[in-house]
C-alpha cells in the first residue's frame, strides 16, 4: 500500500515510489535523494508528522509535512532498523 | 610552466573550503553545516615549482541550478575556464557524492576537463566503521581517486601531488586524442541532446534535459544510455551506476554507530528532553558569555582609561583649548573606548563557543526542534540560531546596545544571514517565498 511520507514513524523503513510534481520544491527533492525506488528510513517525527527525519542515501534530512506529502511510499516491514529498539 | 586551473566541487557540508584552506593556507570561512560558502574563492599552491590556481565553488546538490549559489557553480563549471575538476566527495555518504560525479561527467565533454575524485572526511568514516574500496573506485570511474582528510597536513601533501598528476596526465593524453570538430554551442554539441538550436551556456535548452535523466532513473543496470564520444573516453570517467558502485565499494563493518547516533538524536530533539537540553545549552553558554566577558572589559576599560589620562594630560601640556580636549577626549575617544571595552570581550567569547556548538553538529537539531514553533510565523528553524547569533552578544554586553543587523530587513541583506538561510533545511522552506533571493 502507498502512503505519503509524512504517516511514516520512527523506525519504519520504505521504498520511495512516486514523487508529486506540482510543487517547485519537488526536483530539489529529488537531488536530496527522494528518487522512486530509494530506500528510505524514517528517523524522528515531531508533532505526528508535521517535521520528520528521514535517512536517505545515509544522510539525515528533515521535512515538513506538506513536502513530505509530495512523496508516496511503500512502507517496509523489516525485523531490525537503526531506531526500531528504541521505543 | 603553464599553470593549472582547477576548481573544487561536491555536495555541500563535505568540506570543500577545509580542503581549499589546506591546499591554500587560506583562511576561508568554514563550517560544519550546507551552505557556509556562497561565492568563489580563489587562491593558489605551488609543488616543486609549478602552479596550481584553484577555485573554491559553492556546494551543489545537482547541476540542476535552483539556488542562486547553485547557479555559480554551473556557470563555472562550463564556462570552460579550468583545466582539473576536483570532486570533493564525503566518505560516510559516498552514493550522493556519486550522484553528484555522474552528473558532472556528463560535462566532461565539453573542454575535455580533466577528474580527480577525493574522497574528502575518511577519518569520520573509520570512526562510524565504514570501510571503502579505493581500487574497485579508480578502476570503475576511470579517474584517479583518491581518499582525504582534510585536516590532516600529511593527507593534504598527498593531495597536492595527486593534483599534479592528474593534471599532467590529461594534459598528456589530451594532446594524443583528435581535437573535436568546432561546434555551433560553444562546446555543447557534443553533449547528448543539444542541438544547434542552442546559443550557448545559459540559454542552452538541452541543459536541463541532460542534466535531468541522471538522479530520476531507478537503479540502473550498468549500462546506462550517455553517449560520451570515443575519442575521450579515454582521459574522462567510464559510465557508472551510483547505486551499484556505492553498495559495490562500501562496506560498513559496524552497524552500531547508526543505533548510537539514532538514539542521540532521540534525546536531542524530544518533546521534552529537546527542549531542555536546549534551554541549559543556551543558558550555560549566556551565563559564560556574561561573566566570562567582565574580566576582560574591566582590564580593557582600565587600560583605556589610562591612556585617556595621559590623552588628556598631553593635551593639557601642549595647550589645547577645552573645546577641543572636550571633543576629542571625553567625546570621540571615551565613547569609541567604551563601546570596544563592553562589546568585544563579549563577541570574543559567545562567537567561538557557538561555533563549538555548530562542529558537535547540534545546531541542526536544535532548528529541526524549533522549526513547528517558527512553522506557526512563516519563518523556518533555522531562522532561531541567527536569532541567536544577533541578539545575544548586545544583551550579553549590558546595556551597551548595538541594533543587530536584522535578518528580515530588506535591502542589504548581512552575509552570515545569507548563510544561514541556506543551513538546515536544505530544501527551500515555505518562507523563501516571502523573501525571494
């Protein structure tokens, strides 16, 4: 199932699958390293979503919200993750 | 001997400028965050009697230019002006670095530039346990690469000679290679795409395209489709996956670091733990500043006090009438003598240990716990730490109050708060759009 990046918590990893473009700050995502089929962990969330840390390409990089909407992913179930012991 | 012209590149926060100060013996302003170096720097090193002259650029992302710091880069790049490209890439991320490289290779078809990809932060890498495969890098890039720590002046040396080589070395094989054929672009019809209908740099459609294919294609087989022309294949980099080549030549032998870090960042930015760890930090350090700073304002205002008793005394000896020892004594100099006494003791100390901050790498942490407060007045989190910078050493210094530049003024914007614009977030926040660069 697809999800937007910002319904991700801490801990959970996922797969990068499409990226809105209606926004100016979309390419620039990309460059970041948001591109379909990336491997992504969500690392810290504040405010249920509203900012969250992502790991992606082995660099921690926050967004708000409505950037992070701009991204579906499908979440991963794995059995061990850098902050999935951390509860 | 004819003198090289290399230039630096690589993602922001590598370590770009630590790099060009070692090469240099510059003093540029460095930093541990994106975004510190906003225009060129220029500066020179010489080995065994030749010359290098290199350019420090802005970090980018892509050559996709958005940013205007962006767009200097590029511009640089393909105005054809350097002979040596050095690629600074950052050892505990090397895929993006990769990225990066792949885009620029795909430059290196105009002016038959010549790479050098230095792997630059290799002692943080052995730190979190990140072993990287230098042989596997040079034989599948076809450049020379070759790893760095910047702060280390043995490494740098090593550098400096790795420089040279590869500079001669292009210089050697390109003189070998048959000269391409003029082109109607200054130079870009050799890249994929670009017709004749181009005019040049800036108005060159085909630059976006071209530039575009490489970051929004999934994993690539091997063999992606960029068309480099034979004839330089030779002396520019072989074709490359990042993916593939970063999971090929990067083995992390210690996963623990990522828990450990993990678990910091946990406490640094919690709902509560952040904010109190924030508060103490930023009242430890006023508390510093404060007192820290009355001992060297006394010894100052001492000092300056004695000079202007002998001021007046010598003006009193030559016969200077009242007005003009009223004016110029207990005027010009009381005031300049006050203000330095009162607001350099304080700027001396608040200045360095934020900066102590910013290398342990908290700033970052503590926008991103300040960013759903700023979120609520258009500003960003970052927008708090030059909030800081501006306003605590005036009231650190007493009543002594200087007005900081303001950030939000328009007109002449203040050069750190262009920097630090640009800091955390590296995407451009929504209140960019209040204040267009």
């Amino acid at each position: 199932m697809l999800n937007p990046l910002s319904y991700m918590k801490p801990g959970q990893s996922a797969i990068v699958h499409w990226l809105s473009d209606d926004r100016a700050i979309s390419p620039r995502l990309m460059d970041l390293g948001f591109t379909p089929g990336a491997p992504i962990i969500c690392t810290l969330s504040r405010n249920h979503g509203e900012l969250s840390a992502f790991l992606v390409r082995n660099a921690q990089i926050a967004l708000r919200r409505e950037d992070a909407d701009l991204i579906l992913v499908e979440t991963v179930e794995t059995a061990e993750d850098p902050g999935g012991e951390l509860h | 001997m004819k003198t090289i012209r290399a230039a630096l590149v690589g993602n922001p926060n590598v370590g770009k400028s630590t790099v060009f100060n070692g090469l240099t013996g510059l003093r540029q302003h460095t930093g541990n965050w994106a975004g510190v170096t906003v225009s060129c720097a220029l500066g020179s090193f010489s080995l065994n009697g030749s010359v290098c002259e290199i350019t420090d650029l802005p970090g980018i992302y892509s050559l996709r230019a958005r940013s205007e710091e962006e767009k200097i880069t590029r511009e640089f790049i393909t105005s054809g002006n350097i002979d040596l490209l050095i690629v600074i890439g950052d050892a505990t991320c090397l895929e993006r670095s990769l990225h990066l490289l792949k885009q620029l290779a795909e430059l290196s078809c105009i002016d038959r530039l010549s790479f050098l990809f230095c792997v630059n932060l290799c002692d943080e890498a052995k730190r979190k346990g990140i072993l990287i495969d230098f042989r596997l890098l040079e034989k599948r890039l076809g450049i020379p690469v070759c790893a760095c720590i910047a702060k280390n002046k043995d490494s740098i040396q090593e550098l400096k000679q790795q420089i040279f080589a590869a500079a001669g070395a292009s210089r050697q094989c390109s003189a070998d290679a048959p000269a391409l054929p003029p082109s109607p672009c200054g130079g870009y019809s050799a890249c994929r795409g670009c017709t004749n209908g181009c005019t040049g740099v800036k108005g060159c459609p085909a630059l976006p395209a071209f530039t575009a294919q490489a970051p929004v294609s999934p994993p690539l087989p091997a063999s992606s489709p960029i068309s480099v022309p034979k004839e330089l294949t030779a002396c520019s980099l072989l074709d490359f996956s990042p993916e593939e080549l970063a999971s090929q030549a990067v083995v992390c032998t210690n996963s623990n670091y990522r828990k450990r870090e993990a678990q910091l960042d946990r406490f640094l930015t919690g709902r509560v733990t952040g904010s109190i760890v924030m508060i103490l930090l930023l009242l430890f350090i006023f508390w510093l500043t404060i007192t820290g700073a009355n001992y060297p304002s006394a010894f100052l205002w001492e000092q300056f006090f004695r000079l202007e008793s002998w001021l007046t005394a010598a003006f009193e000896k030559a016969g200077a009438p009242g007005w003009l020892t009223g004016a110029l004594i207990s005027g010009t100099y009381r005031s300049t003598a006050w203000i330095v006494s009162v607001m350099l003791p304080p700027m001396a100390i608040f200045f360095p240990l934020f900066t102590l901050l910013e290398d342990f790498g908290y700033l970052p942490r503590a926008a991103f716990n300040m960013d759903c407060a700023f979120k609520r007045c258009h500003a960003c989190g970052k927008q708090c730490l030059t909030m800081c910078v501006v306003i605590v050493p005036p009231i650190a210094s007493g009543n002594a109050y200087i007005p900081p530049p303001c950030p939000m003024s328009q007109g002449t914007r203040p050069h750190g708060s262009r920097i630090r614009k640009r800091t955390y977030f590296p995407c451009q926040p929504p209140c960019h759009r209040l204040r267009p660069v």
